[in-house]
C-alpha cells in the first residue's frame, strides 16, 4: 500500500489560475489540467505520493488534494482517512 494525491474538483482553483501542483510535481506528467473542467487532476499510475502538491495546495489554503492509499491491486482504497505510512511510499 502506498500514497497517491486526488484532487477534488469542488475545492480546486485552477480555473482562477492557480497551477501550483501542477509547477510543483517532480514527476513528469503526473498532475495535469483538465480543460473541459479546469481543474487539476492526477494520474495515479504515475503519482509515487511525494505529498509536494499537497503542500503547495495547503500553503495557498485551497486544501483541494489529499493524500489516499493505493492498495497493492491498483485501486483506491475508499475508506476516507485511510493512508499509507510516511516513506511507505519508498519502502523496498
């Protein structure tokens, strides 16, 4: 199990021009724009949960990412909360 960020729409601002998860993410490719919706949203696959576009979001106090366990079949766990242990992420 292991860290991935989602972005919910409600609370982001990407259409008032905030990018900054987006500008922050060392991952190539990884926090994109949606352009129909315009809001920022994440592909898990890539996404190896550093929790830096989360920081950058609570910084600007959007709060719109959080942090949510991927279990080891690939799919979101759904209980709300629920998150791997920091550097589990990184765990061999």
């Amino acid at each position: 199990m292991y860290n991935v960020a989602v972005v919910e729409d409600e609370k982001c601002v990407a259409k008032k021009g905030c990018r900054l998860c987006i500008m922050y993410c060392p991952e190539a490719d990884c926090v994109l724009l949606d352009t129909k919706k315009m809001v920022a949203w994440v592909v898990t696959d890539v996404c190896k949960g550093c929790d830096l576009c989360k920081v950058v979001c609570d910084a600007a106090k959007h709060q719109a990412i959080t942090m949510v366990a991927m279990g080891a079949d690939g799919k979101l766990l759904s209980k709300k909360g629920e998150a791997a242990g920091l550097g589990q992420a990184y765990a061999g």
